[in-house]
C-alpha cells in the first residue's frame, strides 16, 4: 500500500473508512441521508475544481472515498459514482462556460443529483445503435425515445441523454443533451425491481415530444459518441472501487467469521486458508490496477484500456469472493439479512452496467491488438 499511496492519500483514505464507517446508514430506502453527509463533506463534487463548486481533490482521493463508501454501502457507492463520473463530469469536460455556471455548483454540492441516458432497449453493449431521436426545429431539438436502467432514475435532476440526430450516421449521428428532469416530456419509471443495489434506484426514463433548446446541447452536434465513450473510462474506475470495496467487506466479514470459529475452537482448514490467501492476493493485485487507472486518468491522459482492466478484474473479484465466502461462511453467512448475502447480491450489477465485463475484456484485445509496442504489457 505504502508503495502507492502518499501520506496525503493515506490520510483522506482514513477520513473517507471513518466517514463510511460511522456516518452511513443502510436502511432499505434512498439513501437521502447518506447524499446529504456526503454533500455537507464536499464528497458530491469532490474531484471538481474549486472555482465550480467542487472539494478541487485528484482524481484518486475521489477513489478513494468511492472505495470505502461501497466497502459499506455499495448502493451509495454506485450513485456517488455515476453522480460524479458520467453525471457531472460531462459538463466539466464538454459544458461551455453558461452551462457550466448554469449547473456545475449544483451538481457540487449535491443539490443536484447527476445521470447518465445511454442505454436503450436494443442499445447496451452496442451503444452506437441507439434510437432516441433529436428532430432539428426552431431554437432547438424535439427528443423522442426511451433509456433503460437509468442509475437514480425518478430521484435524479439532470440526464446526459444521448441521441440521434440522423440515424442513418450510426454513432457518427450521436449528440448529447442535457435534460433537467422537469421539462415537459419527461418521465420517470419506478424504481426497477433487482437482485441487489435495491437502495439505488434504477428506472426507465420516457421521452415524448420533449422540447430542448440549443443552449442544453453538450458538446458539438453529432460528437455524443466520443463524448459517451471518454466519460465512461471514468466511470468503469469507480465501479471498479465499487467492486474493491464489495470485495473487501466479503473477505473481510469472513476472516472475521473464522477468528470467532477458532476462538471456540474450531481450527480453519487448510482449504479455507487457501481460499482467503487467493482472495486477499487477488484484492492487493486489484487495488493496484485501480490505483494505477486513477493515477492515469487524473493526469488527463486516455486511460481506456487501463479502466477496463480495472473494471472488470475488480467486479468479477467481488463476485468470487461474496461467492467463496458464502461457501466457507455457510449457514454464519446466507440469511436474508447476513450482509455476505447482501454483498453476494450487490456483486452483479456490476459485471454488468458500465459496460458489461465481456466488452470490457473486447476493449482490452481491441487496443493490445492496435498497438505496436507491448512493452507495458
Ligand atoms: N475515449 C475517447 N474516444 C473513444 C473512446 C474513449 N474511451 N472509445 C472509443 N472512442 C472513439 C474511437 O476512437 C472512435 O473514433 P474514430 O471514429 O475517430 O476512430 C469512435 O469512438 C468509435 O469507437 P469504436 O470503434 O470503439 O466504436 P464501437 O461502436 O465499435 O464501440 C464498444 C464498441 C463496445 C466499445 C462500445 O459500444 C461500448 O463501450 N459499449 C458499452 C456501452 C456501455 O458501457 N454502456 C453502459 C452505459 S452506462 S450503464
């Protein structure tokens, strides 16, 4: 860790353990609560410049605290994530100087909650075949269509919505928008019915006829597609802190589990040391490869590849270990309320949202296979 982290980070990341720990609930609901403490602590625009409104942090404190929230609460997490990640830094790297003032000091401080309209029905891993349509018209666009699985969905104030301007141009026709949720048009689903993640809403988002002027485009017309694609390496690291934290909090619940069974007596097995040696291997590997994706993205380099990795070794570790756990914690662990079961049910979604696990390993070949030198293999 040391060999990483420096007193700085090392100290926010006590701050962000201390703040998980003692001031997040986990009831069933909205975390509300946990948005406000967060907010009140800088932590809803905490990689955000301080001159929008934001605590002005690097990129890898925001990691840090993404961690720890998701150690705790990972439906926090996820909201915190795609709050910052895909919600605010659209307007932060593609917003003109209007929409920055417009939104940004909101979206800072939490008085408004961020999202991100990409996914459709016949549009998630192949992003570029989306349907919503933006009608060109007098001051502005008529969008039409619906996004699925939208993280905050009813609760959110502000989509990036993504949508064509000419389908017939696949994703060269892509042009986002940003959408305040009470413009006339505009619909919310209910909070769809999952596995796991049940405090963080996800529902569809309705489109009809819905009016937007030309003030709220984001970025150049038809530049949605590059624009969607830069904001999610960000956002695949902090779902792969998300991950970390799942990770952790399995382990962790276990070894703990097994303290208590060789207090009574109970000696831990040669197979089940296996497993959390394999375990905790795998998490100090995976920290590392979410650190070193930070690092890259908040020197502002392009960090596709890096991201990727992180994402999907750090989600598929969370599942294995909520699984493994399960397997060595047995009746101590499966209730409905034991939190090992929770974190077993936390742990798919994000395999699957930003980017399933399968396009991320499609990212990581398509760039190894471009480059020519794989000396930083
Ligand atoms: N940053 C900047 N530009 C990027 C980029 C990135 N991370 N990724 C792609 N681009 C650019 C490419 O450079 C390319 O530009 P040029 O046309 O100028 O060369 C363009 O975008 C098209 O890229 P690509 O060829 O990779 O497009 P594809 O349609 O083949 O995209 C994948 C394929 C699968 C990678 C893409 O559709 C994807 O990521 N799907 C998953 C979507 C997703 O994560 N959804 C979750 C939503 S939130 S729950």
């Amino acid at each position: 860790m040391e060999l990483v982290l420096s007193e700085y980070h090392q100290h926010r990341q006590e701050e962000f353990r201390c703040f998980a720990d003692s001031e997040l609930d986990q009831d069933h609901q909205f975390p509300h609560q946990n948005l406000i403490k967060a907010g009140n602590r800088g932590y809803m625009g905490l990689p955000i410049p301080k001159e929008w409104g934001g605590a002005g942090d690097d990129f890898l404190t925001y990691i840090l605290m993404l961690e720890e929230v998701s150690k705790v609460c990972a439906s926090t997490g996820v909201i915190l994530s795609v709050h910052t990640s895909v919600g605010t830094f659209p307007l932060l790297y593609y917003g003109s100087e209007e929409q920055k003032k417009r939104f940004l000091p909101n979206l800072s401080s939490g008085k408004l909650l961020g999202a991100f309209a990409l996914t459709e029905t016949g549009a998630g891993s192949d992003a570029a075949a989306l349907v919503t349509t933006a009608t060109a018209v007098d001051g502005g666009y008529v969008l039409n269509g619906s996004k699925l699985f939208i993280t905050g969905g009813g609760e959110a104030d502000l989509f990036t919505v993504f949508a064509t301007v000419d389908r017939s141009m696949g994703r060269t026709g892509i042009t986002a928008f940003l959408v305040e949720k009470d413009r006339p048009g505009l619909t919310a689903g209910p909070p769809e019915k999952k596995m796991g993640l049940n405090r963080s809403h996800t529902a569809e988002i309705r489109m009809e006829d819905l009016f937007i002027p030309v003030s709220n485009r984001l970025g150049e017309e038809k530049a949605g597609f590059m624009i969607a694609m830069s904001l999610l390496d960000g956002g695949r690291i902090g779902i792969a802190a998300q991950g970390l934290g799942l990770a952790r909090a399995a382990l962790e619940f276990t070894i703990n589990h097994l303290k208590q069974q060789e207090h009574a007596g109970v000696n831990t097995d040669q197979s089940s040391a296996f497993i959390i040696a394999d375990l905790a291997a795998k998490t100090a590997a995976v920290r590392l490869l979410i650190y070193r994706a930070a690092m890259a993205k908040g020197s502002g380099k392009r960090c596709t590849k890096e991201a990727a990795m992180a994402k999907f070794m750090a989600t598929d570790l969370a599942m294995e270990a909520a699984t493994k756990c399960l397997d060595l914690c047995q009746s101590a662990g499966c209730g409905v309320d034991n939190p090992l079961t929770r974190y077993f049910c936390d742990a798919k979604a994000p395999q699957i949202y930003e980017g399933s696990n399968q396009i991320q390993r499609i990212v990581v070949a398509r760039e190894l296979l471009s480059q020519k030198n794989l000396s930083q293999l």
